[in-house]
C-alpha cells in the first residue's frame, strides 16, 4: 500500500514512521511519505490559505493550493487523479472513523490523506478533489494530522505482516471473529492483586470453556 500525507507539517510523522508496527510495515514494501503543501503553493512566499468569503473568524486551506500539491506529486491533473485513488479529506464533520471503513481502506492500493489546519478547507477541496470526508471522531482538533496517524495507525495494522503475531488483528473488537463486538477481556498475573482475581476459567486449562466464556464476555459488551 503507498499513503501519501498532504500537510503543512510533515516532521510530525517522523516520529510516527519510527514506531514499530509502522516500521514493519515499510519494510515490507509499503509506503508512507509526507508532501509539504507549501512547497507547491501557487502563491507568493508560501502562503496556503486566505481569509474567508463572508467574514468570520480564522483563515481556510485553499483548493489551488491543495490541488497544486495533488498534481505534482501525481504528475496529473488533480480531478483527474482522484478517480485513480482514495483521497481523504480529515474534518471534524466527515464520516466517522470505524473498523468497516479501515478495512475498506485497508484493501486499497493507495491513500491519499489531506490534513486541514486553521479552519480547514476550502469546500471544494472536499467535493472536488477528495473522494472522502472522514472524521476521526465528533471534537475539534488543531487539524487533521493527528487524525491522519490515527488512519495509518488502524490501516497499517491490517496489512498482513505489520503485526508481530497473526492472531491477534484476527480475533480483536469488532472482527468478524468476534461478530463485530468489542474484545472480551484479557488478564495476566499475577492471578491475585490486592483480592481481585483473575477468572478461574481462564486458569482451567479447558480451552473449549474459555472459548465459551471470551466469547459471552464480548457478546455482553455489545450491550
Ligand atoms: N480535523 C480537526 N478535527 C478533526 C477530527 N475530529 N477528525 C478528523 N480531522 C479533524
């Protein structure tokens, strides 16, 4: 999978390409890079964004600035292109993030993530240039970078190999596995601390049992 992040601040991924399960899945061949939108800009002294039409408060990311970063980093014309990927918009009021719409992107060839700041974009960054409006979850950030590793993060997870046990994206919350319920609850020693235990069944030794139980255990969180 290649993700390209569109942002005015790309050195907050370094730290995120560093961590391991990022890290595993570049070295599998994936791909995750940074474009700078202001080093596109069509504008004088690498402003990105204006004040906006109709007054009010704070300033808005501009579509000939977005699509200029768009179309050099595709080599194409920037409406054009959007028909050849995914291109996520991160907003506030987008379609909220959940495990059916990471799979989704999980099983796509190329992302393409667009970071808002200030008040965000121009709409029609979002109705012309982007394919989806996505939202990390109905509060306000300081713009869309942090909801942009929060994509790669639950994405990059899904591709086979990024984790370092198969298993465990197999049978966590929300799998098929578990009838898209929230996980049942895990314990480790020591069995007893300050007079709370761990379950008996998860110490009996009877795997059929503790199958039995982990999945009523998530069935019950479902409610
Ligand atoms: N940008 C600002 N807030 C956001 C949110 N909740 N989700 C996605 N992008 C955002």
């Amino acid at each position: 999978m290649n993700i390209d992040v569109f942002t005015l601040f790309p050195d907050w991924f370094h730290w995120f390409r560093g961590q391991r399960h990022v890290r595993n899945a570049l070295a599998l061949g994936h791909r995750l890079e940074t474009v700078d939108l202001r080093a596109t800009t069509p504008l004088s002294a690498g402003q990105v964004d204006d004040t906006p039409y109709g007054g009010g408060a704070g300033m808005v990311i501009r579509v000939d600035v977005v699509e200029a970063a768009l179309a050099a980093r595709w080599g194409e014309d920037a409406v054009a292109g959007r028909g050849r990927r995914r291109v996520i918009a991160l907003a506030p009021g987008g379609r909220q993030l959940d495990e059916a719409l990471v799979q989704e992107l999980a099983a796509e060839e190329e992302l393409a993530l667009l970071c808002g700041r200030y008040e965000g974009f121009d709409e029609r960054v979002h109705d012309q240039l982007a394919t989806d409006v996505v939202s990390i979850g109905p509060y306000v950030l300081a713009g869309g970078e942090l909801a942009a590793m929060v994509v790669c993060d639950a994405v990059l997870r899904k591709l086979p190999g990024a984790l370092g046990h198969v298993d465990s994206a197999l049978e966590e919350s929300f799998s098929a596995a578990l009838g898209g319920a929230p996980e049942y609850p895990h314990y480790t020693r020591p069995a007893s601390w300050r007079g709370h235990e761990v379950p008996e069944i998860l110490r009996s030794g009877d795997h059929g049992r503790v199958r039995e139980w982990r999945a009523e255990q998530s069935r019950r969180r479902l409610r």
